[in-house]
C-alpha cells in the first residue's frame, strides 16, 4: 500500500550533499532523530523525492529505537505508509524495534526471472499474441481474484511454514528452482499459528494468481547486455526471451500487516515507545509482540514466495503448449522486496527491513547463491509498465553503504489519481499497442493508474545506484506483452 501526496509538502529539512548520488539530513536536523537520515539521489530524483513527504516519514524513521547507522531511502523512494516506500532501516536485534509498516501491506512482494531458449525473433506477431492470451488465461489477475489451485486448510499451512519446497513436493517446482530464489523459497522462522484466520480466509484461495495494481507478467526481450561475463553466469543473451513476475503475498500479507499494526498501536506505551506518527507502530523484536508478527511474517513470504512458483508453473505449461519441447523456462532469480530479515552486518545482529528497497549481496556473501559467487546476488528491478527493465547484480561495497540494499523499481511520480487526470486507460492501451507491446489488462482505470508517466526514470534510477556501487547493471529487459490485473 502507497500513497503520493497532492497536498504541500512541509518545510525543507537541513541537507549537505556528499556526493554526486548521496544526500544527508543530519541527526541535528530535528531533535528527536538518533541517526542521520540518507537519500541515494542524483538532483533531478532529489528534486522528485523532494515534492511529497518522504524526507519527513524517512526522519521519522530515523527517531524509532535500536535504529542503526542511518535511515535511508533509495532513488526510487516516494510517500508510503509509516515509513517511505523504498525506505531501508535497520535496527538492532537486542534493543531494536520491528515494524509492520517497515515491510509494507504487500508482505514480500518480489520479483522473478524466467529465461526461455528463443529469440523473441522466431516468435513473430501471432505467436506473440497467443502466448500473452494463455498467460492472461492462465494467470488469474485483478483485484480479489483466486487462482485455479486449491489447496486445503493443512496444505495452506504447509506452504506457510515450507514455502516453496512444499511446492517442490506438489510437483509445482523443480529442484533446481530452489537454489535460485532467496532463503531457498522458505523462510525458517515462519509460524503459521501467527497468521490470523482471517488471513488465511482471504489469501487461501488466491495461490498462483496476480491481485491488482502495479502487479504484472511481463514477456520482454534482452535489448542490450552490459556486463557479458555476468549476464552468461545467469544464462542471459541480447535477443532472448525472458519473463518478468511482480507480486506478492496477496490478500493473506494484507491481513497479516493489519492485524499486527493494530496489535502494536495497542502494547506502545506498555512497551515505552512514543511515535511522531502512529503509522509506524512497532515493538521491541525480542518482545513476545515482535517476535510473533516477525513468525508471522515470515509464513506471509513464504506463502508470496510459493505464488510467484505457482505462476511460474503456469508460465512454464503455456511455454511448453506453444513451443514444445523448446519452450523450457528456467528461473534466473526470485527476490523479495518488501521483507524484515534478521541479518548479520559486522559484529551486529540487525533486523534489517527493506520496504520497496531489494537485498543485494555481493559476491563474497555467504547468502548468495552458490551459482553466482563469481558474480553477487541477481537483483531484478521492474520498470513502469511499458518501459525497461534491469537485472543487476549485488556489490561486496554495498554492503557497508546500505547494508546490501538497492532500489526496487521505478518508483512513483504522481498518485494514482492524478495519473488517470494526464491519460485514460483506453488512451494508455493505444499508445502501449502502437508500440508493439501485447496488452492484456480487463480494467482501463488499471492502465490508466499504471501508465509510465506516473512513474520516474527506471534507467535514471537504476544509474544511480550503479553509480553509487549499490549495485552493477548487467541487462536491459524491454516490454513485448503485458498482463495486468
């Protein structure tokens, strides 16, 4: 959940630019702050992050208990809920706090990366067409919508405690799958006897399905590789075709974020804590409040973890229907972007959360994946619809910059409703399709609210923090079909 502003916003916070990529608002800047707060931004995304009030809910941030090092905000950040989207803070695991609205609504929403064995040039138009159809057909997408699955109140469970090994089990991922998605697919800490009923009730049923807004399928195209030696570490090629899935945990992570702000707005006092905005209720992580959101989250990942498989597997089918045995698909990567993990950085233990911001470990980290220690961690981020996407890989120096963390996609420039004010739905579908770009998308108020001009400059942001070190471009992904919800 996101919202942009349209009112003023307050008065400039102090700031001293320190390099070409790095803003900082000094702890002096407001009496309350216990570390300074940190804006990865060239000046025009300065400029941008500057116009609603994500400098003022990153300071915010700043003032919350056992914070470490800095708040920080990536080029992409904009207005959220409590904390900014594209916000990144980490706190310590002893005296530290943990934070429902530091994860986000959208618990572990991600992104995956499927690569074919074609040229987008053998697929020609119709192919193209039919391809993009039978994954609309196939991928159910919109708002509240279920998938075709079904799973049963103790397989739901298995997949909240298991993720996507019990899917393994299911004969819904290959082996080889679980290697390549962050934590291996499942979360250990997850709990599901933390995860309300109620939650269950309405993510149970939407296992393998899309939801609404800016979730997608994409079939894109490699324009353009920058980096050979990675791009062959992660089987990429100029002219393939790859497949792009943005989504999260559904309904089911809706509720569980719900429940738990609700729960810590009522122990705060108890607890100590005072908040310049109640949007950020939180708890100590070692009190019996923090550590059962903490289980509960992590089975709410795990559980998005398994919807993007079950996509995945549904994109797999639609491939083998339309190119035999030549339209085999193999997952490059799989990376949340809305999560709190309990992470090691020197000699601290910090819950480290990661609100619209992607984890990007470098190539020394004992986290990434045995494929790719020769080059870092894949970090996938999603362009606005109709415009380019990145694959990056992690930096050994980030991790020391932004506790190996980096931007998660384009991020938005103006609301949802203002965006529908600048160009219809039916006026975004034309313009995509005399493009060349497959639309499949049931709702025009969905385009308009998605259509690129609502959004910054991927590529602009993605320099930035390949600038910075954060991370290290390696391919540019452009957009032949869309399925939106």
């Amino acid at each position: 959940m996101s919202s942009i502003s349209e009112a003023p916003s307050a008065p400039a916070l102090p700031s001293v630019r320190l390099n070409a990529n790095l803003v900082e608002i000094p702890a002096s800047a407001r009496s309350d702050m216990r570390v300074p707060a940190r804006v990865w931004a060239d000046e025009e995304l300065w400029r941008q992050i500057s116009r609603d009030r994500t400098l003022q809910q990153l300071v915010n941030v700043a003032t919350l208990p056992g914070i470490a090092g800095s708040a920080q905000a990536m080029p992409d950040a904009h207005e959220g809920y409590g904390f900014p989207v594209g916000g990144v803070a980490a706190f310590r695991a002893g005296d530290g706090v943990i934070s429902p609205g530091g994860v986000g609504y959208d618990i572990n929403c991600g992104v995956r990366l499927l690569a074919s064995e074609v040229e987008a040039a053998e697929l020609g138009r119709s192919r193209l067409e039919g391809i993009v159809h039978d994954l609309a057909r196939s991928i159910p997408s919109g708002m509240g919508r279920g998938s075709h699955l079904r799973f049963t109140a103790a397989d739901l469970d298995r997949v909240l405690a298991q993720g996507c090994s019990y899917l393994a089990e299911r004969g819904l991922a290959l082996p080889e799958d679980l290697a390549v998605i962050e934590a291996g697919g499942a979360l250990a800490a997850a709990d599901p006897a933390g995860v309300s009923q109620r939650a269950k009730e309405r993510g149970g049923g939407q296992l393998g399905s899309l939801g609404s807004g800016n979730h997608f399928v994409e079939v894109q195209r490699v324009e353009k590789i920058f980096d050979l030696q990675a791009a062959e570490a992660l089987g990429l090629r100029t002219g393939q075709v790859v497949i792009l899935i943005h989504t999260g945990s559904r309904g089911l992570g809706h509720q569980v974020c719900t429940d738990y702000v609700r729960a810590m707005d009522a122990v705060m006092l108890r607890h100590g804590i005072q908040l310049p905005d109640r949007e950020l209720a939180c708890a100590p992580f070692e009190s019996p409040e923090g550590r059962k959101y903490f289980g509960a989250m992590c089975a709410a990942a795990n559980f998005a973890f398994s919807n993007r498989q079950a996509i995945t597997y549904a994109a797999r089918e639609v491939f083998r229907r339309a190119l035999g045995d030549g339209g085999r698909l193999h997952l490059v990567y799989d990376v949340a972007h809305n999560m709190a993990k309990l992470e090691r950085h020197g000699a601290e233990d910090l819950v480290v959360h990661r609100k619209g911001a992607t984890r990007a470990f470098g190539p020394s980290h004992p986290e990434t994946p045995e494929a790719y220690r020769r080059i870092g961690q894949p970090v996938l981020i999603p362009g606005s619809m109709g415009t380019a996407s990145w694959v990056l890989v992690g930096t050994d120096a980030g991790l020391g910059l932004s506790f190996g963390s980096t931007c998660h996609g384009a991020g938005r420039a103006m609301s949802r409703r203002a965006a529908k004010k600048v160009q219809g739905g039916d006026e975004v579908r034309k313009a995509l399709e005399e493009r060349g770009i497959v639309v499949r998308c049931a709702s025009a108020g969905e385009l308009a609210e998605e259509a690129p001009h609502a959004y910054k400059d991927v590529d602009r942001v993605v320099e930035v923090v390949h600038q910075a070190g954060l991370a290290r471009k390696v391919a540019r992904l452009v957009p032949l079909g869309v399925i939106k919800g």
